[in-house]
C-alpha cells in the first residue's frame, strides 16, 4: 500500500480518488483535518476496503511510528501542508509548525521505519514530497519561466515555510539516503477546490451576488494545471521519477487573475446567467494588494515531458469549464464547506487517532 498524507484536501483527495480508479494498491490516507480537510471529498470511498483513513498530524512522531509499523508501506506521497498564502500572511505560525517541523517529524518517523526494511524492499521505497512554483520566488514579465535550477528565492511566509520542507527532504536523501522525489506544480484548480483560493472563490462569490475582489491591478500572472494532470504527473514521478531529482509540473498556460476572472464570468453567463440579464462582470472589485504579492509564476515542465513522457491531457479551456460546471452542480459541497457543517459529521463519524 501507499501512505498518501493531507488526502483530504483539495489536491490530495483528488489523488487518491484518481489513484484508487487507475490501480487497486490500497490507500492510507492520514489528514489532521484542519478547516481545509474534508472528508466529504471521499465520499464515493465509503466502504471501500482499499481506502483506510486516519486522522492525524504528520507532527505526531509516536502515531507515525506505529502507523508505519502496522501497515509497512511502499511509498509515501507529503501533500500535508499549510497551502494559503493570505493566511500564512496573517498567521505563520502554523505554517511553520506543518511545513517544516510536521515534515521533519515525519522524515524522520520515515527514516527509521526505511532503516529498518530488507534490503528488496528498501531499495523499491520512496518518499514523493509534493512542492511548489512558489518556492522559486516571482518572474519578470519577460523572464524565462522556472527550470528545475532556478535558484530558491521565496518571498511569503507560506513558500519560505515549503522551501525549508525542500530543503530537508533533499538534505534526508544526500545525508542518510532516504529515496526522495519532489515535485514543483503551478497553480492547481478543479473540483473540491476550497473557495478561499482564487478560481473557487470567484465562482462562489459570483453566484452568491457577491463583490469578485481581485487584488491590485488583477495583472499578476499564474501558471495554471487542471487538478487531474497534477495527479497523474505524481504517478508519473512515484513510478519513474529518479531519487533525489526533482521535477516541475505545469501546464503552459500563463495567464494575468484578470482575464481568469473574465473566463469565470463568461462561462457562468452562458451556464446561469444572472436573472437581472447582466454580465457577472458587473461584480468584479478590485481591492488592496496582498503584501510581497508575487507578479508572476511559470512553469518550464520540459524536464518532466522529456524524461518521464508526461504532458497534460487538459487544455485550459476545457478544465475551466469542467470546473464551473462541477461548482454548479455540487452547491451542497459548497454550502456544506461554507456553514462547516462538515466538521460536525466528522467528529460524530471519526475518532481520533
Ligand atoms: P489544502 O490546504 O487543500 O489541503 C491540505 C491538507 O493537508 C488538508 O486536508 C489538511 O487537513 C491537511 N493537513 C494540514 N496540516 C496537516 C498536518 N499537520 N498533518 C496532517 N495533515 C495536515 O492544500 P492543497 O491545495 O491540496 O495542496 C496540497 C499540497 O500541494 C501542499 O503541500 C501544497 O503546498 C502543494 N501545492 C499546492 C498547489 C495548489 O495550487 N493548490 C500547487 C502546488 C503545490
Ligand atoms: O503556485 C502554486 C501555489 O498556488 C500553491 O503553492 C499554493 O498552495 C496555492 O494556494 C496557490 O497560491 P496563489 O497565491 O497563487 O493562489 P491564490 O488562489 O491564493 O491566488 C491566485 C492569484 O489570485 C494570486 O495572484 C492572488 C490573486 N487573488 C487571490 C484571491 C484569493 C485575488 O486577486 N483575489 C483573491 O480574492
């Protein structure tokens, strides 16, 4: 089995959906369920043997011991984390608690878990540590976009916090030989997305009647990766990448927050339009900038396509309107996030490990 942990968030539940329809290697799935984990992402794995959870924190040494222990897996995926930026700008302390002390705690509950497996079985583990664009700090509009060696120069309590977890994992592979992977995706968006982050959010807000605050001048540009691409280029690396490598993601598409807005308002007038008959465009605020505000990320996935034969199957154009489409349809998923209704289900369904 694979131990995936933060599999309750937005991109780690799309994994092990994905994984468990494309393999039967069972999953252990380990999330402390912090506000942005939600078991209802899982929904469709209820009763389904293949899928163990556990709630958990990767800082827990003792319960990561005897997890390990107990279940002997081949292979760790780390999506755990801190992952908003807004929010490690307001508080950092827990982005410091899970990025970098949770990871050094669970390197090291891996460490000696590894240290102690038979050699066939030593040799085949690996550890797939799931980083960021964010960790290469911001471009210039006519810079070249991010190369596996552009240097690490992060700039928000959030990525300086991924950054020092890249550092260990790498530091664990050339110190004691721990078989790491990590991986550096651009922004992901799909379904189970938490609408605290841009593309969610402006959905959300738009069918609520609410303002659609974009930030400045709306120009900073993303790179952005349908959530489904991201899961498979994981695969991808888990099955064929090179220990100690790294490896970028991303999926050509560089584009300013405006013109994704714009994108979200045309698509909801076609889909549901406003009863007032005007665009949702009428919506858009701009607001104050986030302080340190990156101007721009993009993603050099050659490495990644050349080496290991990955692209994405999306374009842009088609993931964003599956997006839309799935936030329209799933209004429960949403209202249930927004109201926290979940939590409550969770603490009468679950204990806690
Ligand atoms: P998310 O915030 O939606 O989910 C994070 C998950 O980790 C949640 O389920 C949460 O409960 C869990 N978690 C948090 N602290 C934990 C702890 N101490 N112990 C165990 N579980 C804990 O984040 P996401 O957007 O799904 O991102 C997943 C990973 O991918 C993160 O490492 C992030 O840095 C990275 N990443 C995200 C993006 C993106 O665009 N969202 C892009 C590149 C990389
Ligand atoms: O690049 C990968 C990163 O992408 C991940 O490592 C992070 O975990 C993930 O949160 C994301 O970070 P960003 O800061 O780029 O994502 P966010 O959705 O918060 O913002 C995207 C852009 O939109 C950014 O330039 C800020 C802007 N923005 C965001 C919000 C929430 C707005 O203009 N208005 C908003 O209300």
């Amino acid at each position: 089995m694979i131990l995936v942990t933060g599999g309750a968030g937005f991109i780690g539940a799309n994994f092990v959906l994905d994984w468990l329809a494309t393999s039967d290697e069972p999953v252990l799935n380990l999330d402390k369920l912090t506000y942005a984990g939600n078991l209802h992402n899982l929904d469709s794995l209820q009763g389904d043997p293949r899928h163990v959870f556990v709630q958990a924190d990767i800082g827990d040494s003792a319960t990561l011991a005897r997890l390990l222990a107990e279940h002997q897996p081949r292979a760790i995926v780390n999506f755990a984390a801190e992952s908003h930026v807004d929010r490690s700008i307001h508080g950092p302390e827990d982005f410091i608690q899970t990025n970098v002390v949770g990871t050094f705690r669970l390197l090291e509950a891996v460490r000696q878990y590894w240290s102690g497996l038979p050699a066939i079985k030593k040799e085949a583990f690996r550890f797939l540590h799931v980083s960021t664009d964010e960790v290469y700090g911001t471009l210039h509009a006519d810079a070249p976009a991010f190369t596996e060696v552009h240097p690490y120069e992060p700039n928000s309590p959030y990525s300086a916090s991924k950054a020092a977890s890249d550092h260990m994992v790498r530091a664990w592979h050339h110190t004691y030989g721990l078989p790491v992977l990590t991986t550096h995706c651009s922004n992901n968006y799909g379904p189970y997305h938490f609408p605290e982050k841009l593309i969610p959010l402006m959905i959300v807000n738009a069918l609520a009647g609410k303002p659609l605050p974009v930030y400045g001048d709306g120009l900073q540009v993303r790179d952005w990766l349908y959530v489904k691409d991201h899961c498979s280029a994981i695969r991808r690396v888990l099955e064929a990448g090179q220990t100690g490598q790294t490896y970028n993601i991303g999926g050509w598409n560089e584009k300013p927050n405006i013109d994704i807005v714009h994108t979200i308002c045309a698509l909801l007038d076609e889909l549901r339009p406003r009863a007032d008959g005007q665009s949702y465009r009428a919506q858009i605020t701009h607001v104050k900038d986030r302080p340190g505000h990156d101007r721009r990320y993009a993603i050099d996935a050659r490495k990644i396509e050349r080496e290991l034969g990955w692209k994405p199957a999306e374009t842009f154009d088609t993931g964003i309107r599956k997006t839309v489409q799935w936030y329209l349809a799933n209004a429960d998923w949403v209202a249930s996030v927004q109201t926290g209704a979940y939590r409550d289900w969770v603490s009468k369904q679950y204990e806690t490990a």
